[in-house]
C-alpha cells in the first residue's frame, strides 16, 4: 500500500505528476556509496527541485544525508526557509545586490563575484548588524558568472581582509563540459591556480557537478549533485569511477475523461495526422503542451493501462491527448500512465526532441499538481 502526500496545488484536475520519495532515498543512497565520507554533498534543488517540488521533497533529502541545499534564486531559498528547513542553503546563481539583506536576514549564503557585491555587503552589514554569508564564485571556462581564474586569488584574499562585515564560506566554479575530459581538465588547472594559493582552512570547496562527482577526483570538500537525485543521468565522460544505480522518481498519469469510437477513415485531433484506416477505439486524457508534454512528441510515444503498452494518437493538444484503446478493455476513470521508472523512461521522451531530461521534468511542474508517494 502506498502512502500518499499532495502538494496544494490545482487539486481538481484528473493527471498529476507522482513523486516516489523511497526511490529519491534510494536514489542519494547509491549515490553516497561513491563519494568519500570526508566531503560533503550539497543537493540542488533549483527551478523547485527539477519540476519535482523542492519545498515537498527537501526534507527527505536531508533525512538521506544530504547536507546542504543549492538553490538558483533568494526567493527558492525563502521558500524552503518558509516550511522550516533549517539547512544551509546556497544561491549558487547571482542574486541582484537589493536581495542581499534578505538572504542575510534569512541565513541564506549566495554568490558573489565583484566590488559591487562587496559593497553590498558591507551596506547590509552596516544596517543590520548581520554578516551577509558569501562563497565566491569563480569563471574557470564556464563564461557565464564568476570572478575570472586570473583575478580570482586577488579578489578571495579581499573578501577574506573584510571578515567584519562578511562571512566567508565557500569558494566555487562550474564545469562548462564535464562530459569532455580534456575541457574539464583545462577548468581543473584554472581551479587549482586558485584554491591552491589561497587560504582554504575552514571553507567549502565545491567544483563537482553530478557528472564530475561520478568520474572525477580533485581538491574540494564537498560536491554538488542535481540531476541524479531524481533518478536521471547527466552526459557522462567515456572513464568514470563509478555509476550508481538510480530509479527515476517521476511519473506522469492522467485519468481517462472520454472512450469513443472511430470510423475507417477518419482523422483524430487538429490537422489529423492522425487517419484510422480501421475502426479505432479513442480514449482521451487532460494532459497536453500547456502540462509541460511537448506537441513534437504527438504520435511517437506511448502509455501503459492495465499492464498493456497503448500508443498515443493525433496532435497533443494544449490541454488534452488521445490515445488508441483499441485492444485494451478499459473504462472512463482508468488511469493511463505516461512516464514511468521502468517502462517509460523520462529519457525516452528526451531522445525524440532533442533535448536533456532536465528541460523536460522542469516543463511539468507548470500545471499537474504532484502526488508524492513511498
């Protein structure tokens, strides 16, 4: 028997998002096997955890030995300080410099990379009497945020000179490639030109991503995975060190609204690209594009009802789909599952559009309410 928890949200609409917490458990489990007990492992959980519902899910994160959590704005943080998580929290984004006395006021660290910030820091300083918590970002290839590897050692040691007014954490950058080993090498030396002519005693080094915490070994003290938590794989280089063994914790279910039946001939959804050339049994679902189930994948994937693969029909539409039911003995109300941990792989769906797992569990947090079950 499964227990059941709902998140609050859009509660009346038949198809929602369901959350395996064991399988997330589960997921950190395998995942800890690999990493040294001496480092820490910081879970992110922006862009509300991937789609997964970061405020639902943090709490069994940190009950699975997760440390810290990574956050891409102040506002996720404030959200997650707002259902009691007391855990540290990092912006690892930038965060514009009027959030920063709400970062500070709420203990949440973030990023900073320029004078500007430091400024800030001091001016929040000055206000509320609160030391703003910082790690330093570094541009080690990523070309995106960060102090430049070349400034990066002259502007940790004037972060360090102002220890009055700033509290001082951590020290990190991102890998552009981590999936190319000879780019990722380049960031490594960048790091290493940094970290290892600075005074590090006491602070979080952190450069690992999900897919470097799988095939790399390098100075730091604590990783950063995201992905792999919900069950899914990064690109990964050709050597690694090791592969946990995950089980994806989302799943995508919609209950039939409608059974008809189609004559020989006719066309299902906008344009009919779909045509039966027999008579085909319909079945609709309220699942379509504006739930975050992209229109190109209309016609190629398929659901399971009753233990039997059925495929999908016509033009997803932007609030519905169809399906052909046509050798199921299924009934309005029967629940057909779109994504799965085994049959249905979320990765499937990533494969016919051309994109990452992580664009797609982020596309269904926009309507589906989440269900959240062990």
């Amino acid at each position: 028997m499964k227990n059941i928890r709902q998140s609050n949200v859009n509660i009346h609409k038949d198809a929602w998002v369901e959350i395996n917490l064991e399988y997330l458990a589960q997921n950190i489990k395998e995942i800890k096997k690999g990493i040294p007990e001496n480092k820490k492992f910081m879970a992110i959980v922006k862009a509300d955890a991937y789609g997964h519902g970061a405020s639902m899910i943090a709490q069994t994160m940190l009950a699975s030995g997760v440390d810290a959590l990574g956050v891409s704005s102040v506002d996720e943080g404030l959200d997650l300080r707002n259902v009691k998580i007391k855990a540290p929290i990092l912006v690892v984004g930038a965060i514009p410099l009027w959030a920063i006395e709400t970062a500070a006021q709420n203990d949440i660290a973030f990023s900073i990379f320029n004078e500007e910030h430091l400024n800030a820091c001091k001016q929040v300083f000055e206000r509320t009497g609160i030391r703003p918590k910082v790690h330093v970002k570094i541009d080690t290839g990523m070309n995106r945020i960060g102090v430049r590897s070349e400034d990066a050692v002259e502007f940790i040691k004037q972060v360090q000179s102002l220890k009055e007014y700033i509290d001082f954490r951590g020290i990190f950058t991102h890998l552009a490639s981590a999936e190319e080993e000879i780019e990722t090498e380049k960031q490594f030396e960048r790091w290493n030109s940094v970290v290892n002519n600075v005074d590090t005693t006491g602070l979080l080094l952190h450069i690992q991503n999900t897919a470097a915490t799988f095939a790399y070994e390098i100075k730091s003290n604590m990783v950063r995975v995201g992905i792999s938590l919900y069950g899914l794989y990064p690109d990964l280089p050709p050597k690694i060190k090791y592969r946990p063994n995950l089980k994806q914790i989302m799943g995508l279910k919609g209950r039939i609204t409608n059974i008809h039946e189609v004559k020989a001939g006719e066309g299902v959804s906008y344009s009919h690209k779909f045509i039966a050339y027999e008579p085909t049994k319909v079945a609709t679902i309220p699942i379509g594009y504006a739930d975050g189930v992209s229109r190109g994948l209309s016609n190629k994937i398929y659901g399971l009802i009753n233990g039997k693969k059925v495929k999908q029909i016509g033009n997803i539409t932007m609030d519905q789909m169809m399906f052909d039911l046509s050798n199921v003995d299924a009934n309005v109300g029967d629940v057909i599952t779109l994504l799965d941990s085994d049959s249905l792989p979320l990765d499937s769906w990533a494969e016919i559009l051309n994109t990452i797992n992580y664009e797609l569990t982020c596309r269904l947090k926009v309507r589906l309410p989440r269900v959240y079950v062990r």
